[in-house]
C-alpha cells in the first residue's frame, strides 16, 4: 500500500534516545519515593508525555511538584550533551520518502524544543521541521489517538491512508486507535515484540523492511 501520508515518532524511531532518557527517568522517580528499576520504566512510560508520567505517579501518592515536566526539559541538553545517534537505516526511510513525493512528518509525545535537540544533534532536523507535532498541541497524549490525528487533519490527508512508524506500545495503539496502518520498529533490544503485536502493530526489526510494504523500491 503506498500511503498518502507517513508519520514517524521521534524517540527511538528517529534517534535512538530512550535507553538514556528511561534511565534518567527511573533514576529521578526512584529519588523522588517511586522506586522503578529502569527496565519497568521503559516498558511502562516508554513513549508517552511526561505530563502524563507525572500524573501516573503523583496518583500513586507521590509529589513530584509542579515544576517536574519543566525541570525534565531543562535537564535535556545535559542527557544528550555526549550525542545522539539516530536510528539505523532511518534517514534512507526518509530519503526514498521523499524521491517518492510521498509526505511524512514527525508526531511525539515531546516537546518540539525536544525534537529540535534530538534531531537537530543527529542532523536530521533539516528533513523534518517542514512539519513537526507534539502531544502539547492537543488535549490528549498517547495512547489516545489525538496526535496522530491532529497530525493527518494539518497535513491534509484522511487517517485511513496514513502510516504511523512507532516504537512504544503507547505509539502503536494511538496509531491503530486512529484508524492508520502502524508499523512498529522492535530493533532495539528492549523492544517488546509480542505487545507491539497485541496492540496492532506489524512489527518490523530494520527500517528497510518498511520500503516494499509502502511500496518504495
């Protein structure tokens, strides 16, 4: 199926950033009286907005306090300051996206100034500030569909002939939730294989599988 319209997460599809931002994570939560080892985190919190995070914990009883989502993104340059590597085989995804004149764009569940820091680190920015779109632009973060949807109504297109290329369980079911095909990478080696199946998604393990299933040669 050649699709009207790609949408790729950032984080841990675009820049391989989740093994370092889970294990910060877990480290504040546990110093903050919520104890969670870091391969919880990922499993758990992989993929949604630390607002949401924020409101998962402090429902368990914990005080995080106000300013913890804003603490988190200043802590943000300090976490990549050594680099980020993007994520293999995904910047030739991009490029034969584009040979194409297939169109994509970016939809996280982080801060576009995140995004701008992350991409902009690896050199992919250039290739997606054109359209860039975070869980803050609407009322609901993953796993709700908002984003992806949101994304599709600006870009211009119908969700049922958009792809969603995601990494967390989160991702996939606000993709599915969407009514768009998700295709979602489990290349990492903490990747969950069969919840990424059970929440819809075909699982792939190298962005070049993705290439004759959207039809690019």
């Amino acid at each position: 199926m050649r699709p009207s319209l790609v949408i790729f997460d950032c984080d841990g599809v675009l820049v391989d950033t989740e093994g370092m931002s889970n294990m910060r994570l877990s480290q504040w939560l546990t110093e903050a009286g919520y104890p969670i080892d870091y391969e919880t985190c990922r499993r758990r919190y992989e993929g949604r907005s630390m607002m949401s995070v924020k409101s998962e914990v402090e429902a368990a009883g914990i005080v995080l306090g106000d300013d913890f989502v804003e603490r988190w993104n200043l802590e943000l340059p300090d976490l990549f300051a050594n680099g980020v590597n993007e994520v293999p085989n995904v910047r030739t995804l991009v490029h034969a996206l584009r040979d194409a004149e297939i169109p994509y764009c970016v939809a996280s569940s982080a801060r576009v100034s995140k995004m701008h820091l992350t991409l902009g680190t690896t050199g992919l920015l250039p290739l997606f500030e054109h359209a860039m779109f975070s869980s803050t632009m609407v009322a609901r973060g993953k796993p709700f569909p908002d984003l992806f949807l949101h994304a599709a109504a600006t870009m211009g297109f119908a969700p049922e002939g958009c792809v969603v290329i995601e990494d967390s369980v989160a991702g996939t079911k606000a993709g599915r939730a969407a009514g768009m095909t998700v295709y979602s990478y489990a290349g990492d080696p903490f990747a969950h294989r069969d919840s990424l199946a059970d929440a819809g998604g075909i699982v792939v393990d190298d962005m070049r599988a993705i290439h004759p299933m959207i039809g690019l040669a």
